[in-house]
C-alpha cells in the first residue's frame, strides 16, 4: 500500500487552492458552532459527562480527515451509536467492573481497533450482512427509545431504562414529580425547533430566502435557542428555582491517556464494541455515498473502516466515546459549502477553542434544551417509508423490519441487532429452503422456454421439463427431491425429465446427493434424467464427482436442444405411437 | 388424520400372514441375541447403569413399531447419541442439579416431546439445517472420540473427558497404569471381531457359504466373544484378577416411572435434547431411507418424527435413555429377514426375557468385552470417503466437514454441531454474497446467450449483457452493484445494459435499491438499464414498488427480444455511425 494511498490528505490537497480554503474556513466556522450542542447532548444521551462529547468532536475529526475517503463526512458523536454506548456502559457500571467514562473510552478503544483490523483485512463485507431493513427498523425503534428517554430531562425527572416498558413505567410512576418551569423550557425549545423545521423555510421564501442561506438558516434553530436560554436562565437564576442544568464543565483540553484495561471489561464490552462499530460503520457509508453521489465523488468501504478506526481509537486515547459519521453532522458540513475535509480540521479547532473558553457560559444551559435538540434530531430518524414499501414489497423483509423493530424496543439495543441479522438470515433460508420451481414449455415460434401456469406453452406428453429456481443447496435438498418425483408421478407415459438449471448457481454435496437419488428414483419407473443450462462452474464441480457417470440421461447446452433430441426419441418409442 | 394415518400396524398388519410371521419371529431372535452385547455397552457408555442399555430396548420397540413409518428400523440405544447423553449428563451431574440416571431419563423424555411436536407441526424441515457434510463430519469425529474413549476399558483405567485433548491427556497419564489381564481379554476380543469382520467372509466363502448366511455369521462375532468369555471369566474368576466386570445387574423389568422434573434442569438439558433428537432423527431418516430403497418402501419424515418421538418418551417412562434409529441394528434386523415392525415388538419381549432371566450371566461379563465392541462398531462411523469426495467436489463443503470435525474433537459434542451449522450457513452466505456474473453473448445461430469468456459468442459494442448468477439480497447487493458499474465503464460506446434475470430467483428490499442506486450511475453516464427473463414471482414484486417507473429501459421477455430490440435502435444512434 502506498502512501498516497492511506494518508487521504496527499489526495485532496492536490490542487486545494485560495477559493478552497476559504470555504472550508466557513463551513468550519457554521459546523463548530451547530455542533456544540450537539455533542454535548450527545454525551449526556450516552450517560457521560458533557464535556466528553466535546473531546470528541476534536481529535476523531484530524484522525478522520487523514485515513477517512468521504470528502464531506463528519464524524463525532451521533444519536444511535450514544444509545448504544448508554446500553453497554449502563451494564459494565452496574457490574462495577469500571466507571462510565472509562467503559465509554475502553468501547471507543475496543471498536477503532476492530474496525482498523477489518479495514486492513479488507473485511468491509462484513456489514453486508446487516439488510436495509434491520438497519432502518433498528435506527426507527433506537429513535422511538432515545426520544422517549429525553422526556425524563424535558420533565426534569430521571427515567431509567433502554427498553421501552421500562422507560414507560418510569414515566408513568413519576409523572406527578414533573417540574414546571424545565418543562415550559423543554417544551419551548421542542416547539421552537419542529417550527423552525416544518414551517420556517415556507415563512422565509415569502421574503426571498432560499438555497444553501435558507437551509443553514434552519439548522441553527438549536444554537438560537442556546443563545435565547442561556442567558435567560443566569438572568432568572434558573439554578435557584430547580431547573437541571449542564453545570460545572471542566475547561480546557483533554488530556491524552491510555484506557484502563481489564480482561474480564474487554470481554463485556467486545460484542457491543462490534456491534456499535458496524452499525456505525454502515451509518457512515450510507451517509458519505449519498454526499458523495450529489458531487460525483466516490467512498471507498475499506477506507472508510480504517478511517472510523483511526477516529474511534483517537477519540478513545483523548477521553471521548464512540463516533462515528452522522447524518444530521455531515449535512450541516456539507450545506455549510465544505469542499474537504479541511473544513473538519478546522472545525476540531474550533471546539478545542469552545473547550478553552466557552464552558463557563455553557453552565447555565438547561439540560431540557439539550433534550430538545435529541428530540427534534431522532424525529427524523423513525423511517416509516421502508415499513411501509417492505410491506408492500416482500414478506420477508417486512417481517425483518418488524421483528428487527419488536426486539430493539422491547429488549434493548444489542439483542435488537442480533435478532434482526438472524431473522433476516433465517427468513432467506427459510425462503431458499423452498424453492419457486415451473414445468415449463416453448413460447411458440421462439426457442424460449416458460412457466406453462403463466405463459401459453407448448409441452410434450413424455418430456416433463422442470426448471428449478434457486441454487441446491443443504436446505433445499430434500424438499426438490420430493419435488420433482412427485412432479414425475404426474404424467403418464413420462419417459424423460429434464431440470433445466438456468438459475442453478451453485449444487452442494447434500444437493449432488439428493440428485443421485432423483436419479435412482426415477430409472426405477424407466424415466431418464437430463439436465440442461448448467452453467460452467456448476459443471465444473459436476465433473469432479462422480455424479455424470450414474446419470441415466444427458447434459444439454440448451433446453431447446434437449427438447429437440427428446422429441425425436420419443417419437421412435412405441408406447407413444 | 385419520387412525389408519397414524398407527402405523394398521397398514402392514393387512396381508400380514403366517410367512411374514415365521420371518419376523427368525429374525425377532437373531436380533434379541446380538442386541444384548450392543445396548449393555452403549449404556455404560453413555455413563449409565448397564441395565438402562436394556430398558431402552423394551418399551421404545413398542412405541416406534406403533407410530414409525420405516418397516425395518431398529430404535434403541447408539453410539453417537450415547455420547452426547454421557456429555450432556457429566455437565448436568457435575452441577449437583440430578444424578446421571434421572438426568439421561429426563434428557429422553425433552427429545420425545420435541420430536412429537416438531411432527406434528410439520417441522421436519429443521432437519434440511444439517447438511451432509456436517452430519458425516459431526459422526466422524464422534466415532473417535468415542473409539478413543473406550481405550479406558479395554486397559482396565479411568479416562475422563469427551474431547480429544483431555483424552490424550488421561491416557498419557495412566497408560502406565494398565491392567495386563484386561489388556489381553480386551486386545483378544478387538481381535477376534476385526478378523470376523474383514477376513471371515473370504474364508467361510472358501466353504461354500455366502449371502445372508454369511452375514449373519459374521455380524453375530459380539456374540460369539460373549459366549466364550463369560464361561472363561467365571472359570478363572477374572473379578479377582482384578479385571472390571458389568457385575450386579438388577433382574426383571423396568418400573414405569415419571422422570424426576425441575426447572433448572429443564432449561440445562433442552439444548443437549433438541441437538440429540435432531441428530438422531437425520440419522434415522438416513437409515430408514436407505433400507427402504432396497424394498422399493417409502419412508414418511414427519411420522418419523412422531414414531421416534413416541419412543423417546416410551424410554422416558421406563427407566431408558435417548434411543434413535441406529445403522448397524437396523442392517442385523433387515439382514436377519424381519418383514415388518412385528419383527422389533417380538425383539423387544426377548429383550424383555434378558432382562429378568440373563443378568445373573451378564455378572461376569468384562467390561473390556464391550468396550471392544464399540471400538469395532464405531470404527465404520469413520467416513473418510465424505472428506475426500468434499475435498474434490468443493471448497464450502470440505470446510464445513473440518470446521465440524475440529471443533467436535477439540470443543465437544455440543459445541461441534452447532459450530458445524454455523460453518455451513455463513459459508453459504458468503458464496451468495460474491456470486458468479458473466457478461454474455449470442450463440451464432441460435437464440441462446453464453459466457464470452467460456463460448464463441457475438456481442454488440454498444450493449452490455450481463448475467447475473444469484438471487439479489442484502448479502450481494452492494457487491452486485460495484460489480455492474465496473463491468460498464470497461466498454466505450456504451448505451445499454442489460441485466439478464434467468438465476435470479428473488430480489429482497436492499437488492432493490442497489438497483435503483445502478439505474441512477448508469443514466449519469447516458447508459440505459434494461432488464430480461425477470421471472414471475420477482416482477410481481417489482411491480409493487415504483422501481419500474424509474427504471431508464425496458424489461423484455427473452434476452434475445432485449438484444433484436436495443440492436434497431443502436444502429440509429448518431453516435454509432
């Protein structure tokens, strides 16, 4: 490997220029300030202090601008992956094998690593395993959870839990304890945001505003409402009258360490590491292509692993969580104008300024307006339009959304990944195990051959064709043994069957088995079998065992040759005349 | 289901007469002698009282020859499930949760119920999840395990263990502890049966005798080994020479009872149950099939489920252990000329007469006696021929069989089966996740379309005709679609594309919108996507989404309607001429 290869920047700095740089400056500049609620709700999402959502929003973004290939991705950290990371610290914690924040880093540590190793490897097939559907029913029920959770800060209660009974018998118990005035700032604050998200950009076009203004106008709806409550709040001393707020905040940087480090703590938190890595992962490949096509520009999936890797690690040796490429974060940058992801490493400069010197004012922040921000962001992460085209679509992936969505509510985050990559595994066995299979006949006048239930086709009485739709394999194996003898059963005077293999992929050595005894069955009633289209590895593998020389009839280029062949020995048997 | 459905005696009672009668009661009594040897051993193999071997060759007789479905299986005790009830119960009894034998009972009666109800919902198909390799794997290294094992036995010491390093361990250990006397009496009987089974044919042929005979002859050599060292061992009074003796054998017949129940020992012993059932069902269905292949008998699985399950529960409530359908009893009872399941009921009342007339004989039976008759009984279990026909047929198959076969040696009965179906899934899976495409071209002549790279083909230069040979789901579709857009910007001149569907059998939510994501990168470059052979199933389901009213092209019946049609209007394009 090169290089100019790993290390991205000796790729985007070639012809970075003037023009560049100062619309990175400015992206940077729009980025830092959205970000900083953002990341510090973010932490108190995941049960970490504030200001670890601060460290990392700094170092993961230089370590993502050198490995990561997305131009205008911007990692730190997001909604689900803080669930997730509130999931697994809440359990180590309560284990008393660590304290929060050092679980929180080891995880970080734990998952950059993984996700380094896997990039190298080039093992980025890995998430292919997490179907559309389990990712957006995970992603909705995290979404459902995580708003539901943020109620407790907008009533100024605690709420425990991750699931949603617990969360709704912790509401329901202390609903009575809600404090009023947190909850006319929590309930302000949402109002304000869902306005500034579902009507402002109609108000504003009336007066002209539209484009990139417009959208950058819209997005900064939680940094004004920052800027109306904190100073509302030191000047009506919000402290004094019970109002929670984000408090003392340590200044400064953070200091770089090494996680503690415990056997019994790694193996706790390998699993959710993975899991939070993948998703994360998955996340951050969507996002980035979907930038990435609006400007012709490409992501390259094993980049992007090593890339995360270097900014889960960075945030891990720096007092941060688990990051990852956000959605929300990486549109802000990129309506913002950032043209590279110089605009990331300004903008970690920026933070570390907001670090420095901005913590004291931030002490007056009620947590209910942070709340608000985690509402109002998750609000479009629930994706009912793939419920509802997996609905209409296919059952299989509708009943993967739905037991995906099912188990992440009512069982937490983790056995909600698990139980939606084994439905969806399942559900395609299950699917496969069971294979579509057609008699088929000639479309007249062609030399093409078709389903005789759907298609006007002709047959003849002693050729039954059979076109088997799937690859044979373990699962199906026996299920097309019975199949196709019991399909031979039918037609009297049948003197040859031949599958035709046109969407046979793949014959495994349970599968060879079952057609030596289709084989063997159908030689004991005098009917040959043939096969036709066996595509050449299949063919390849059929000439290294021994099944060519027991088979009873013939292997065909076509199925009109085969069809053709028999019809000319069938007329010349004299049961058939 | 009507009664005549179920109780399997009403089918082969009719016609039963007088010369199906004096088969079944020959072979009731060859079966009675040689089974004595097998049940006593497996029993003390699987850690039980010798008489259980017994008990489960009573009762379970019965209740198969009621419900089975196989006219000449022989249920009873096994050398694969006898290992697994000795692992499942050590683990069990070294808790402290119930002693061995209430363990086995209970583990019988889990299996019996699982078997019944798997029957009587028509879930024989769970069965398909064990793919050849994994069974032949899974019964390989059991084989050896168990072979390995009974060197304990046969050199008078006390192996412990059931995975092939603490085997060897033990046996380092106390190989220096060996009892001569044992050593003799046991290397004899391996001897003498080895000789019966590999050399005694060729001799007694020499005499005129062959055919069932012969077979006879030498399957009966346990026996013989019994009759000459019973009489040898009371003479010479073996028991103090030290040599271990089955000893004290309770007389008379097992007291129905109800396996002692408890919650915590339900949830220990249900996996080793379903993994024993499961196992011993394939195995059965296997044997069933293969002898009734022989006599032209079908064999019915989901009555196999129900006749095995009901004789499970029958060893259940009579003092028995987990029995299935084993090979080398049912090959003595077919061999021996049984007819029908009456053949079983009569073996099982000459079990029955063992059991209260014979166990003051059995006394002074060796120990080491039966130990060599599991040692040459499993050594057929070893199935090398699986391996090397895997090896050659391919790759997937041969890693499922080692993968199997390791972790059983290494990790354990319990352990190896489910690795082994891991190992076959994912491997399936990953196949699926990289499949084969070919870009394909017109056979001269014909209307047929073939593999450039494997036929004489003609193509266009201005059409891209790619096949696409595997269904389309979340394992594949990010793969499939950088595979299609690569394979697109290789041909300059380019305005078509078509994907040819013959294979593909299904395309699931995420194949979808790799798709609509293809369709998208392709018409950025002016090229048109076009589908052909998209079978019934899978355009019903595209037609339920919008995917056809983006798509750029056509879909077309046939490929060669697809290449005549985008032929016409290729030569009209400016840009061609």
């Amino acid at each position: 490997m090169r290089a100019d290869q790993t290390l991205q920047p000796l790729v985007w700095l070639r012809g970075y220029n003037c023009e560049s740089l100062i619309n990175d400056v400015l992206a940077a500049v729009i980025v830092t300030i959205m970000l900083i609620p953002q990341s510090l709700a973010y932490a108190l999402l995941a049960g970490l202090p504030a200001e670890m959502g601060l460290y990392s929003s700094i170092l993961p973004l230089f370590a993502y601008a050198l490995f990561g290939s997305s131009r205008t991705l911007s990692v730190g950290p997001v909604a689900v992956a803080s669930l997730m990371t509130a999931s697994a610290v809440g359990a180590v914690a309560s284990k008393g094998l660590a304290d929060y924040a050092s679980a929180a880093t080891l995880l970080a540590l734990l998952g950059g690593l993984m996700l380094i190793a896997m990039g190298l490897l080039k093992f980025g097939f890995v998430s292919h395993f997490l179907s559309h559907p389990v990712v957006s029913g995970f992603i909705t029920a995290s979404a459902i959870i995580i708003a539901l959770g943020q109620l407790g800060p907008l009533l100024g209660v605690t709420l425990q839990g991750a699931t949603l009974p617990s969360l709704c018998h912790h509401l329901f118990v202390q609903l009575g304890e809600a404090h009023g005035l947190t909850v006319l700032v929590g309930a302000g604050s949402v109002a304000f945001m869902l306005l500034a998200r579902f009507c402002l950009s109609d108000w504003l076009a009336v007066i002209g505003l539209r484009g990139r203004p417009l959208k950058l106008i819209i997005r900064s709806a939680p940094v004004l409402v920052m800027a109306v409550t904190i100073p509302l709040s030191a000047a009506m001393s919000f402290e004094s009258a019970g109002v929670p707020l984000v408090g003392q905040i340590p200044s400064g940087l953070p200091a770089f360490s090494a996680p503690q480090i415990s056997w019994p703590l790694i193996q706790e938190l390998a699993l959710p590491a993975f899991l939070i890595a993948i998703i994360g992962f998955v996340e951050s490949v969507s996002v980035g292509k979907t930038l990435g096509a609006r400007r012709r520009q490409r992501i390259d999936p094993d980049k992007e692993l090593i890339g995360l890797g270097a900014a889960n690690t960075a945030a891990a040796i720096s007092g941060g969580f688990p990051v990852t490429g956000g959605f929300s974060r990486s549109v802000v940058n990129f309506d913002a104008g950032a043209e590279t992801p110089m605009a990331s490493v300004l903008a970690a400069l920026g933070i570390a300024l907001a670090a420095i010197f901005l913590t004291p004012v931030l002490y007056f922040l009620p947590k209910a307006v942070l709340a608000a921000t985690i509402v109002v962001a998750v609000i479009s992460l629930i994706d009912i339009e793939t419920i509802s085209l997996a609905r209409r679509y296919r059952a299989a992936d509708f009943w993967a959304v739905v037991i995906t969505i099912t188990v992440t509510l009512f069982a937490g985050v983790e056995l909600g990944v698990l139980a939606g990559v084994s439905a969806s595994v399942s559900l395609h066995l299950h699917h496969t195990s069971r294979p579509h299979f057609a008699v088929v006949g000639q479309v007249p006048g062609s030399e093409h051959y078709r389903n005789v239930a759907r298609h006007d086709v002709l047959t003849e009485p002693h050729i039954l064709s059979v076109r088997i739709d799937e690859s044979l394999y373990f699962a199906n194996a026996a299920h097309i043994e019975e199949m196709v003898c019991a399909q031979a059963t039918l037609q009297k005077d049948l003197a040859h069957v031949v599958l035709m293999c046109p969407a046979v992929n793949a014959i495994d050595l349970s599968a060879l088995e079952a057609l030596e005894e289709i084989n063997t069955r159908l030689s004991e009633n005098n009917v040959a079998l043939h096969l036709s289209e066996v595509k050449g590895p299949v063919m390849d593998a059929l000439e290294r065992s021994d099944f060519l020389n027991h088979l009873s009839g013939e292997v065909f280029l076509s199925h009109h040759n085969a069809v053709m062949a028999l019809r000319a020995k069938g007329t010349a048997d004299p049961a058939l005349t």
